[in-house]
C-alpha cells in the first residue's frame, strides 16, 4: 500500500522483571503454548488510520491494551483471531507508534509495536491547458495516460477538408507525444470488408501494449492492431470501461450486465446475473470491483461487483444508491459515486458506508480516478474537481465541455475528455498537471 509504513512486530515472552513480586518467576510457556499478539495497518487516510489486531492462537489471556505514543488509549477483549481497531481524529501527515500488549490479569503476555503515519493534505498547484479535437460531430469516449508526454485518447473524430467538407471517415484514436495531438484510424475488418467505427474505451499499459473498443477489443502490441473476433455468446454490448492488471489478466464491462475476461489466450463471459450498464471498473492487485446501474424498465436496478477470476459477487449498497464511478487506491476504502445523489461516499475496512465532504455542486460525476486516497479527480457535468484528502474544490479551468466523460491520472497527470457544441460538435481534451 502507499504511504509511509515501517512494521515492526515483536513476539516476547513475559519478562520476570515487568511483572509484580507475587508474578510466578518462570512465565515463559513451551513453545507450543506461547502467546501471540500482532498488529498491522490496513489503510490511511488523513485523520484516521484502520488496524487490524490479531491474536492467532486460541489460547486464554485475550484482553489487549493499545498504546499510541506510550499513551494508553484502549482496553478490550479479542473473542476471534482479528479485530479491526480505529483511530481518528488525528493530524494529517504526522507519525504515530503504536503498541499493543496482551495480557493476562496482571501479566504481559506478549507485545507488538507499530510505526505508521497519517496522509498528507495534498495541495492544489496545478497547471493545465484545454485542447480541441475534430471540427464537428467530434465525441471523445475515454483517455489513458502513461505519463505527461504520451497520453491516448478514443472517440469518434471528424475533421473538414480543404473545402470545408466533412471527411466521412472519423479518426478514433488521437496520441499527444508532448508536442501536439496525431490522429490515427484503428480500422475493423469482417469478411473482407473494412471500416472505422468510434471507439469507447481504452487501457494503456505501455506504447506497446494497449487495448481499445468497441463492440469488441482491440490489441496494440507495439507493431499492429489485433482485433478479438469471436466475441458472439461472449459480450453482446459496446464496451463502456477496460481494465486489467496484464494483457494476460483483462476485463470488458457494457450494458446489460456484459463482463468477459481475457486470461492472455481466450476470452470467457463473466456471468453477473444483471442487466444494468456497468459504468466502471477498477482494480489493484487481486480486488477488482465494478458498479453500474439500470433506471429503466422498472424495477430500477443498482449493483456493486467484487470479481475474482471469472466469478462475481454482489456487494450490498446504500438505499436510494446508483453508482456511476469508482476508484480506489487501497481496497479497505472505496470511493464511490452516486449519480442520483451527487455525492461520493466511501466504502471502509469495516465495510461501513460514509458521505464525503460535499462536492462543490451537486451535479453528477461520470468518472473518478487518482493517484492516493487524497489525491484523486473526478470529472462531470461542466466541471473538474480534485479532493486533497479533505475537501472537493473545483478547476476553473476555462473552456469546459457539456459533460466530461471520463479522466485518468497517473505520474502527476490528469487529463479529461469531453465534447462541446450541439451542432458542431468539437472534442474537448483537458490536461492538468503539477509543476
């Protein structure tokens, strides 16, 4: 996990000379018999810090005290093996020591010690620039950055010739190399005939190792385009988000519940049981969530994922909860975005549910993404906002698009894509960075 972590566990056998005069003086068990107590930290957020306490033998002697600074903050009694402990209340980016000790009556039993630290709150010193994309009927669907002079977005890009014509062939994919934007085809081919169509979602691993869609992926494997046919009885839907750990550990989320996975040499259909648009998807190692949800035909539905592998499990929501967005940087806290309220909440290491600060309106955010839980963007109608671990605060950033689409942000780098326009419809591509 990010952020400042040194662990340091100590198991010790009672001490004779820590004990009372009436103390037995060999406390020491065998082996076998010996008690243990540890301690680890789960998550960290800029006031609060999650720890997991476990006792793993079954033995008596299941009463803890825990120390912060040497200041003795909690007594409790452990019934199972691990407990979930958490401190708040705390000063952003300052470090803690932790000790808990296990004891029996009046005896210490063993002791574990902790270093940690709180997040800081991020500042807000960005720079930005507003680019234009296409002369009309432009989209932009999704972006992927690899760092601030290779960025990759996909759409639907039409530009005029030199008499003011629409070339009826779009552009969907468009690189920025630092310098200025390329426009580039990525064509379909079936049954000998060949096309263009928009393309709505992207993710970039590296310059040579990139997937695409729309109906069906599309590979980059730093020479040519592979398109994945095949996909009928698969994925039936336009692809709305990518993500994957390797090209050899992917996913594909649409409507109606659509989810396949692509295991590096066959693509297998991820049975959700839905038939709600996934909006997102997200992942860090082995923790994969997607959300989405449906309004229409009645009954509305909502639904929170937990994928693993091929498989999936429905995660319980909030009432009155239609989750648009997700991100996360630790699977202990979720950040979670419900359009129907315009507001984010997170989901934490006890599985409890809490509302963030508001954002700065109420207008819906279509994508989330960051860097560290307090550090993260989340674009919209009209609008870029950015959380520093303790407040949204809203980007005046100029000309701003009807609705951003979606964002991503890597190596301090955001960028945002939208349109502009009803009629002469540009792409609107937002690039925010810190110096």
């Amino acid at each position: 996990m990010k952020g400042s972590l040194v662990l340091f566990i100590a198991l010790l056998a009672l001490v004779a000379n820590n004990c009372k005069e009436e103390s037995p003086t060999n406390l020491l068990p065998p082996p076998e018999l010996q008690r243990q107590v540890q301690l680890t930290l789960l998550d960290a957020h800029t006031q609060e810090l999650w720890l997991q306490l476990s006792l793993p033998d079954t033995f008596s002697g299941r009463t803890v005290r825990l120390f912060r600074n040497n200041h003795l903050i909690k007594t409790f009694s452990v019934a199972g093996s691990d407990t979930l402990v958490l401190d708040s209340l705390l000063t952003p980016n300052q470090q803690y020591i932790y000790r808990v000790e296990r004891v029996l009556d009046t005896v210490r039993l063993a002791v574990a010690e902790l270093v940690c630290a709180t997040l800081p709150i991020t500042t807000r010193n960005f720079i930005w620039e507003v680019d234009t994309l296409g002369a009309t009927m432009t989209h932009l669907y999704d972006v992927a950055v690899i760092h601030d002079s290779l960025i990759y977005v996909v759409g639907e890009i039409y530009l005029r010739d030199s008499l003011g014509q629409t070339d009826p062939t779009p552009y969907n994919l468009a690189i920025w190399n630092g310098q200025r934007w390329q426009l580039e085809r990525v064509y379909w081919t079936f049954q000998g005939n060949q096309g263009v169509s928009r393309l709505t979602a992207i993710m970039a691993f590296s310059s040579n190792d990139i997937w695409v869609g729309d109906t069906v992926p599309y590979h980059w494997n730093g020479i040519s385009w592979r398109a994945e046919l095949g996909m009928v009885g698969i994925f039936a839907s336009w692809i709305n988000k990518i993500w994957g750990r390797s090209s050899s550990d992917l996913y594909i989320v649409g409507n109606n519940g659509n989810i396949a996975h692509y295991n590096g040499s066959s693509w297998r259909r991820v049975e959700t049981g839905s038939t709600a648009t996934l909006w997102d998807i997200w992942g860090i190692n082995t923790e994969i969530y997607a959300c989405g949800f449906r309004n229409s035909p009645p009954p509305a539905e909502s639904i929170l994922l937990k994928l693993t592998g091929d498989r999936v499990q429905a995660l319980p929501l909030p009432p009155n909860f239609t989750p648009r967005a997700l991100w996360f940087s630790n699977p202990h806290r979720l950040f979670i975005h419900n359009s129907r309220a315009g507001r984010t909440i997170v989901k934490r290491a006890d599985s409890s549910w809490i509302q963030m600060s508001p954002h700065a309106t109420q207008a819906s955010i279509t994508s989330l993404r960051g860097i560290n839980a307090n550090d993260i963007f989340g674009v919209g109608s009209r609008r870029i906002e950015h959380y520093n671990g303790e407040t949204w605060a809203t980007l005046n950033v100029g000309t701003i698009p009807d609705v951003f689409r979606a964002c991503d942000y890597r190596s301090r780098t955001m960028c945002a894509v939208g349109s502009v326009g009803s009629f002469n419809t540009r792409g609107i591509v937002v690039r925010v960075r810190r110096p």
